[in-house]
C-alpha cells in the first residue's frame, strides 16, 4: 500500500471510531455543575487551555528529536501555533474575569500528553498528535464552538470560528500530508495506526471522565 492509500484508509478508520465514541454527550447537571454556569465555562475555558498549552509543549518537545526536516518544521509551527491558540484563549479568560491565579496548565500532565510522550519515531507522533489528535480537536471544537454559539459566548466564539477551528483543520490536513510521504512501509503504517489507535482511546477516557465531572455535554479540544 502507498502512503497516499494507507493515510486515507486511516482517516477513514479514525473517522469511524471518532463518530462513535466522540458525539456531544447528553448534558447532565449534577447538584454541583450547571452546563450554562459561568463556572463550568470557566472550567471548560481552563480545559481548553490546558489543551492548547499541551499541544505545544509536546510539537515543541518533538522539535530537537525529529532528524526529518519536512517534519521538524511542520512540529515548529504547530508549536506556534498551538501557542497562539493559548494567548488567544487566554485573553478572551481574563476579559471574561476568569480567574487563572495559580492555573498550571502542565501540572500534572494529562493522560495524552503523557501518552504522547511515549512515542519515538516520526511516524508515530504524526500519526498520533497530527492526523489523530487534530481530527479529535477539531471535532470536540466543533462542538465547542456550537456550545458558545448558543450560550451567547460571541467573542469566545468568534475566537474558534476565524482562528483556532480552520488552524485545527489545517493541521490535520498538512499532518497526514506529511504521513502519506513517511509511511511508505508495512512496519512504518502499522506503527503509526497503533499510535493514532492509542491516542484516540486516550483521548476518549480523558474526554468521559471530563464529561462526568463538568456535566457539560461538550469539551473543548486542541
Ligand atoms: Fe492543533
Ligand atoms: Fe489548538
């Protein structure tokens, strides 16, 4: 199989289990959590930044230890941007009067990114924080952004609508660019469908378990 076929049987592979496992939740307000709140947006807001701040530090790490240059810059960029998506989130907290007083977005690292920590080769992180990871954020931002949308969130909405919802999208589509030129082996494509495999099952349990404790029907991605 070339890598151009075996990145599309990926995608669709990927797809298939995303629509399943990975459809906006049945809100369930507990005592404790109302999904409209003011606190459970804050908590999803820190959630999103804790995302974003994720997302980069993982690219960031990668850079020094991916030998390929097409890859090293893309993981470069995807840093950046990931970063700006931190800023841009960020601020939109802070006018919002959330309090991010002693918010340590890395501490202690969430289960995808220690996951993610444990990938060596190139394929395997592209695989995984590329092509996988971006179509599981893009998604949950999808939903996210719905969320805002009917909340009456505009500006944070607007925020996911013009920047960081087509970035996700453009990630995802330059990572399984990249993928399509790196998987040209049977051991390279099983090593990356193992990956982005891990990844998405990682992502899942982080995802219910977030849902059980906000009681919101949505998370934000990456
Ligand atoms: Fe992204
Ligand atoms: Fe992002």
């Amino acid at each position: 199989m070339t890598g151009t076929e075996f990145v599309a049987q990926l995608i669709a592979e990927n797809e298939e289990l995303l629509a399943r496992i990975d459809a906006p939740a049945e809100s369930r307000p507990s005592e404790r959590s109302d999904p409209q709140s003011f606190d459970t947006l804050a908590t999803l807001m820190k959630m999103a930044l804790k995302n974003e701040m994720e997302a980069a530090e993982i690219a960031a790490e990668w850079v020094a230890t991916t030998p390929e240059l097409d890859a090293k810059v893309a993981l470069a960029c995807h840093a950046g941007d990931e970063a700006r998506h931190y800023e841009l989130v960020e601020a939109q907290a802070r006018s919002m009067a959330i309090q991010l007083d002693g918010f340590h977005p890395l501490d202690p690292p969430s289960p995808v990114l220690s996951y993610l920590r444990t990938l060596n080769s190139t394929v395997e992180r592209v695989a995984a924080a590329l092509v996988a990871r971006e179509a599981m954020g893009g998604r949950r931002n999808a939903q996210f952004l719905a969320f805002l949308e009917q909340a009456g969130h505009g500006e944070l909405a607007a925020v996911y609508r013009e920047v960081i919802n087509p970035d996700e999208d453009r990630h995802h589509r330059n990572g399984c660019a990249l993928l399509a030129r790196l998987a040209t082996t049977a051991a390279a494509q099983e090593a990356a469908r193992r990956a982005a495999r891990g990844l998405l099952e990682t992502g899942d349990r982080v995802r219910t378990a977030a849902l059980r404790q906000t009681g919101a029907s949505v998370i934000p991605g990456c």
